[in-house]
C-alpha cells in the first residue's frame, strides 16, 4: 500500500518547530481537529472490532494512539459498550488496567466509574469489574487474577468492592476458583455475608436448582466451604450457621446432594483443611469448636463429632479429663490413668 500521505505529514512534523509561528498555529489547529473529527470514529471502530489483541498490538502502542485520539475511549459500539467493555468480550483482558487510567484523565463513563471500570454494559447488565470476577472466555483465570491485582496496585480495585459488587459471590465457581480465593483472602469477612433472601454464601452453594448441575454444584460448595474453612476454622467453616429459615449449610447439602454424598465432600475438606487449627480451642469462647455440633437439637451433627474424636482422640479426651468434664467414656479414660 502507499503510505505517502501519513510519511509526508511525518516529515512536516519533524520540521514543525522550526517554522515561523503563524504557520505553526495552522497546523496544530487542523491536526487537532483531524484527530477529534476525523479519527475518533476510526480509531475507535478499529479497537472496538479488531484492535484491541494483545497477540498483535502492545499495550504501550494502545496506550499511545488512545493519547492521540482520547475520545476513542469513549467510543461506543452498536450494542452501547465501551472500549473497556470490548476488552473482556475479546479475551484481551490485560489492556483494562490501562484503558481505565487513560479512562480516568478524560472522565470515560462519567464521575465516579474509575475510567469506565464501574460503568454497567447495557449489552449483558455488567460493569467491568464484575465482569473480571467471574467471566471465563479464557481457558484459565490466572489472566483476570492477574488484571485484578494489578488494578488493586493502582488503587482501582478497594477492599470495600469485594461486598459492594458481589465480586466473592460471582467468582464462586471452579473456572474462576483463584479470583475467588483471592477476594476470600482479602476479605474473609466477605464469606459471612448474607443477601436479601437471608442466605449466605456457603448455604447457597448447598442448593441445587436441577439435577444436571449437581456435579456443578458440588464442585462450588467445596469451594467455598474450603475457603471458610481456612479462615472460620473455630466455627467450623461456618457449616452450622443457621439462616433465616433456621436451616445450616450442613443440613441444606444433606438434602439437596443425600446424606452421603454431602458427608463425602465435607469430610475431604475436612481432611484438606488445617486440622490441627480447627481442634484447637476457641480463644474467644474457650470451647472446642467441634462441640458446637453436638449443642441444641437442631444443629447436632453427630458425623462432625465423630469425625474430630476418630481424628485426635488422645488430645481431645485428656483435655476432657483436665477440665472435669463429665462424660462416662472420659470418666473411665481418666479413672484408668490414675490407677496407671
């Protein structure tokens, strides 16, 4: 092709400081006006459709063109979503740090969207950020983890988010598992968060909406319950945390994935978990945190005890005998050891 017309305009630019001021004044006025008028359209056309690849164009290259046309952010496609949007729906999620920081110095999606990162994409009722906690046109999540720390770095991305717009529950999923336990690890708090329906987010996890998502379903609860279990290990994973129903997440899988299958998958996080954090006392309540189950008629959960006694019994029964509890199997523990 003949690229005569933008070398020519080339070399006038590399002269362009040395001519006499009046001409120069010409110049940069109808620059300025073929870069907002004339470019705008065609920049933004070419990253909305096929520009914004980050296989063929850097991030540095981007950056510059949206320096020259900066109304190209806020160019808007024929279903109302930005450049920023676009990023995610190409699979170029890596371009977002950057078209929100240009974003933010020229106003992209109106005050208060960090540059377009909060603005709601008409297309699919989504802002950008929620987009990057949960969407999966990749084969692995370790691209948007990695687009999400570093926003967090530029202080485009606050820990008060993670409530604010669901980021923890909307990454709840197998395909999206780091970013989950990224938010959960910011954030544990996150995790005892109840929404309008009274439910948290593990008691959620234990429902099943039809029988084909039953793996699907599983696969999240252990997720999650993973996850609380590693930072709530003195409620036990928060497995008996009742709802507004009086109803446990233990006793919600039980019902929706049968009495074996659910004991089958909390008993491998159980096993996974950090065993000797969750048989340790209470600091707070000075109690063991396994002996919450066996408390009040709804909530005994007798598999739990027998799970932690089979699992350490000698520590648990002579912390039994030192307290005085009185149960006749400690009874007879203790009274053996003194006769010894």
């Amino acid at each position: 092709m003949d690229y005569t017309g933008t070398e020519n305009l080339l070399r006038l630019l590399m002269i362009e400081k040395n001519l006499p001021p009046e001409l120069r004044d010409v110049i940069n006025e109808k620059a300025a006006r073929f870069l907002d008028a004339d470019l705008t359209e065609d920049v933004g056309g070419f990253l909305t459709n096929a520009g914004l690849d980050n296989e063929t164009q850097s991030e540095d290259d981007i950056r510059t063109l949206v320096q020259c046309v900066p109304k190209a952010l806020s160019y808007v496609d024929e279903h109302g979503s930005f450049l920023i949007h676009n990023a995610i729906y190409s699979g170029s999620v890596s371009f977002v740090p950057m078209l929100a920081e240009e974003g933010m110095k020229h106003n992209v999606g109106g005050e208060g969207t960090r540059g377009g990162l909060l603005r709601e994409d008409p297309f699919c009722g989504q802002s950008v950020l929620e987009s990057l906690s949960y969407n999966h046109t990749s084969n692995s999540d370790v691209p948007y983890l990695d687009v999400i720390k570093r926003l967090r770095e530029m202080g485009f991305i606050e820990k008060e988010d993670i409530k604010e717009y669901n980021l923890l529950w909307d990454s709840c999923k197998e395909s999206s598992s780091k970013r989950f336990n990224y938010f959960a690890d910011w954030d544990p708090s996150a995790l005892k968060e109840v929404q309008q329906d009274g439910k948290s987010l593990l008691q959620s996890c234990a429902r099943v909406s039809n029988q084909s998502s039953v793996s699907w379903c599983i696969a999240t609860f252990q997720l999650a319950l993973s996850a609380t279990l590693r930072h709530y290990p003195h409620e036990l994973g928060l497995l008996l945390l009742k709802n507004a129903n009086s109803h446990t997440p233990f006793q919600v899988a039980r019902k929706h994935f049968g009495e074996q299958e659910s004991w089958k998958m909390i008993k491998k996080c159980l096993d996974e978990s950090n065993g000797s954090t969750i048989l340790e006392r209470d600091p707070e309540t000075n109690m063991y945190p396994f002996l919450s189950a066996a408390v009040g008629d709804d909530t005994s959960e007798l598999d739990l005890v027998y799970y932690f006694v089979r699992r350490n019994p000698l520590t648990l029964l002579s912390e039994h005998c030192n307290d005085n509890i009185t149960t006749s199997s400690t009874d007879i523990t203790c009274s053996q050891k003194r006769k010894r």
